[in-house]
C-alpha cells in the first residue's frame, strides 16, 4: 500500500504512527496514515481490519509510571 522509500511501518508495526499522513482533517479529529491507519485526536485508532485501539488517556499513562 506504501509507495513511499523507505516504506511506512504497516499497520500491524509497534511504530505504526510513524507511517506518513495521506489526510489530515483537524476540524474533523481525524488523520489518515498511508498504511491505513485512522488516528483520531483523542489517539484512539481504527486499524484497516476494523480493530479499534483505545485511547491512551492521561490516566493510564500516569498508572503505568507508578
């Protein structure tokens, strides 16, 4: 799906929010990645096979420090 050199991490990688941006709708809270991947501003993510990821929330980040 990638045409880009080198190619953007799939949507299955660890790093998958590094792929490229192909739209970008701010006003919207959403961007596409070139591998498919939604991203929406709550960085919550719906993956091509129609997974979802939830959110991290400000919470969870602080829990997971502790």
């Amino acid at each position: 799906m990638c045409a880009h050199n080198p190619p953007c991490p799939t949507a299955e990688a660890p790093d998958r929010e590094a792929a490229r941006l192909c739209a970008h709708r701010p006003e919207q809270g959403w961007s596409l990645l070139c591998n498919g991947v939604f991203l929406f501003e709550d960085t919550g993510e719906l993956l091509p096979d129609g997974r979802i990821v939830p959110p991290l929330r400000s919470l969870d980040l602080a829990r997971a420090a502790a």
